[in-house]
C-alpha cells in the first residue's frame, strides 16, 4: 500500500498579524491564491501564541497593533530563539519604527500602501530562503559557518544571527576576498533588483561586524569605502 502525504502538508505557512481587518483579509485572499496556508490573527499576544505553536515559513507582521504591538512580538520572538523568517507591515514615516525592527531581527519591510504583488514576492522569497539547505562548512580565518545547521562560529565560540543575517554572511563567505557592492547584496540575499533607497545593506553589515568582529584582534568584516564590503583575514 502507498501512502501519499495529503498536499496540504507540503504547503507554505504563513501568519499575518494585522489589526486592520479589511488590509488583512486582502492580504490572506492574496495569499490563499497563491497557494499558501494563510492563518490570520488580529493580536499580538495571540500572533505569539499561534508562532510558538506552529512552525510557520513566515510571518508578516504589521508594527502598529494594539496591546503588545508589532515590534514587541518580534522581540519576544526572537528572544524565544524562534527565527522564522518575518516581514515588518509599517505605515508611511514609520522610520524609526523599521530600524528598530530590522535591529530587533525582522528579514524584511513593506511600507503601506503596498502593491499585493510586492507583498507576495517578498513572502515567497523569505519562505523560500528559508526552505533551502545547502550542507557546506564555510571557512574564513577562524570564522565557520555551518550551512547545514546554519551556526556559524568565530574561534570555537557561536555567534548567534537572524535568518537574515545569516543570510548576508553566508553570500559574503561564499565570496571571500570578493568585494561585494550594495546593489549585488541587495539582490543575493534580499532578492530586489532595484535600489531601494535605503540603508538596509548598511544596517545589516554593521550589525553582523558588532557580532563577529568585536572582541578579536583581527577584523574579518572590511567597509571598501565607495565599493562595498568584503570579507577576508587581512585588513
Ligand atoms: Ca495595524
């Protein structure tokens, strides 16, 4: 006898977390079409529930809510170790609002009014990235970095890093000695192909050089002023 796994098992989950209850239904419809499983809370508090619960392939979560807001449930989240990979909804001049959230660990934002398409990209690209094990020990200096189990360390000691994070290091060890530019980040481990105006890249690298290069006396991590960033044991 054949036993075939029913086809929901294999389908991508997501958890939208927003209070708008009109915005979030567009969202799950735009979801649901394209085929994920969409579940849909309205709270912070129960988003953190419904994450611990269930293994979800992302979550798209908008800042502003009501009670435990948005950054607070990535915070929690992250602190519970729980990396899945999480798209920030923030409304226009949120500014201050999405910098705390990528430094509090979110892989991604989306400022309202969005186009659902570009919602869309962004939920399969994060899910995808997510999906993906290439079993590889990348090396440079003392630095490794496990792609199967995803830890990286530096001199024995782990160094603890967001999905996203871990996905720039992991482009940049693949490229060792390789000067890497923004806009060439932006689309391997971002996956835009346009410029979004932003310090993304920026934020990111000078918050994996605080992990990986602070309190050892060589740097790995190196800024090549109007080029880009490259990752090597000299300076
Ligand atoms: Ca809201």
């Amino acid at each position: 006898m054949t036993l075939r796994a029913p086809v929901y098992k294999s389908r991508v989950r997501i958890l939208v977390v927003e209070d708008e209850k009109k915005t979030a239904s567009f969202i799950r419809q735009a979801l649901q079409a394209e085929h994920f499983a969409v579940e849909v809370t309205h709270d912070g508090g129960e988003a953190l529930l419904r994450a611990q619960q269930t293994p979800f392939d992302a979550i798209v979560l908008d800042i502003m809510l009501p009670g435990l807001d948005g950054l607070g449930v990535l915070r929690k989240l992250r602190e519970q170790r729980n990396q899945t990979p999480i798209l920030l909804l923030s409304a226009r001049g949120e500014v201050n609002e999405r910098v705390a959230g990528l430094n509090a660990g979110a892989d991604d934002y989306l400022a309202k009014p969005f186009a659902l398409a570009e919602l869309i990209a962004r939920v399969r690209s994060l899910a995808r990235r997510a999906a993906e094990p290439k079993p590889v020990l990348l090396r440079v200096g003392d630095l490794t970095l496990d792609t199967a189990t995803r830890r990286a360390q530096r001199g024995g000691a782990t160094v603890e890093l967001t999905t996203r994070e871990y996905r720039l290091l992991e482009y940049l060890m693949r490229t060792p000695g390789r000067i890497c530019g923004r806009l060439t980040i932006l689309e391997k481990v971002w996956d835009y192909n346009f410029d979004p105006g932003t310090n993304l890249v920026d934020v990111y690298v000078k918050r994996l050089r605080e992990k990986l290069d602070v309190g050892h006396a060589t740097r790995l991590l190196h800024t090549v002023r109007g080029a880009g960033y490259v990752l090597r044991e000299e300076p």
